[in-house]
C-alpha cells in the first residue's frame, strides 16, 4: 500500500463521515451504534468492502421517505447487524480455527 493509497483511504472515509453527519439525528446515532458494533463484532470485509456505505445509502433512501429510522431497520439493531453479517466471516471466527488446531 503506497502513500497514494493511504491518502485517497483517508479521502474515501472523511466523505463517509460527512455523509453520515448530514443524516438525521435519529439515523446518526443508530449508524454509530451499529459502527461500534459491527467493529467489535469484527467482519472480515467491513472495511475493505462497502458494508458501511451500503448501510448509509440505505439510511439515506429511508430519511428521504420520511420514515423514522427503527421503522427502516425494526427495534433490535444488533439483530439487524447480524442479519447484515451472517454469510461474512469474523475476526473472531478465524482466531477460533487457529486456536483450535
């Protein structure tokens, strides 16, 4: 990874935040509680792949028709989380299957 890369990373994820700080406050604080999640839970591809601007984009359309974030997403936010997740693998799992051998 050149210094190229590093810079048009930190472009990418300073447009992401801007993206999120203009969603609705109700929107806002769920996507952070589902960020802060989603890192802990730790899916392999969450940086590298387009998980969290997926989930902004998806945000967006649902602010635009004017419904209420847990209306979009249901009451259970890990739940969602986890339905997102559940064909990607984990940091967790992988050091699980190295530890056991």
């Amino acid at each position: 990874m050149g210094i190229q890369d590093i810079i048009e990373g930190k472009k990418q994820w300073r447009a992401h935040v801007a993206r999120v700080k203009a969603l609705p406050p109700d929107y806002r604080i769920v996507y952070q509680e589902m960020q802060r999640y989603l890192f802990k839970v730790g899916p392999v591809d969450l940086v590298e792949g387009s998980l969290l601007s997926g989930i902004v984009d998806f945000f967006e359309d649902g602010a635009a028709s004017g419904r209420g974030v847990l209306e979009v997403i249901g009451t259970d936010v890990a739940a969602f989380c986890d339905d997102l997740i559940k064909d990607s693998r984990t940091y967790a799992e992988i050091y699980q299957e190295s530890a056991g051998q």
